[in-house]
C-alpha cells in the first residue's frame, strides 16, 4: 500500500515555549536601554565640573553608560 500526499511542509513550526522565551528576551532588552537612557540623562545634567570629578567629559557619557555593552 502506497500513501500519497500533494502539500510538502519542509519548515518546522515554532514552538509556543520558545516563542515566549524570545519575547521575554525582548521586552528585557528594550526595559534596560530605556534605564540607560535615564542614566544618560541623568549624566548630561551634570556640570562640567561635575563630569570631571568622575573622570569624564560630556562627550564620553554615552560611551561610559554603554561600556559593557558596547565597544565604541
């Protein structure tokens, strides 16, 4: 006996778990840059003096916030 189907399916369907831990993954990403933002702004209504103090000059912040992160 021979069994005959016309619709091939070569992709695999997603899991609903894994779907989930993606999302999940997302939405942590985008909680932690919106707290670095706030860092950021934070920082750049410090005075220069300020700035200096921690060793730093306004153009740096965005680079000292996002150190660990990225290597700019």
């Amino acid at each position: 006996m021979a069994f005959y189907t016309d619709t091939i399916e070569s992709r695999t369907v997603p899991k609903a778990s894994s779907a989930l831990t993606l999302m999940s993954r997302a939405f942590r990403r985008i909680i932690a840059a919106q707290n670095r933002s706030t860092d950021v702004e934070r920082m750049q209504a410090l005075d220069d003096n300020e700035l200096a103090d921690m060793g730093l000059s306004r153009d740096a912040i965005v680079r000292h916030v996002y150190r660990d992160i990225y290597y700019i």
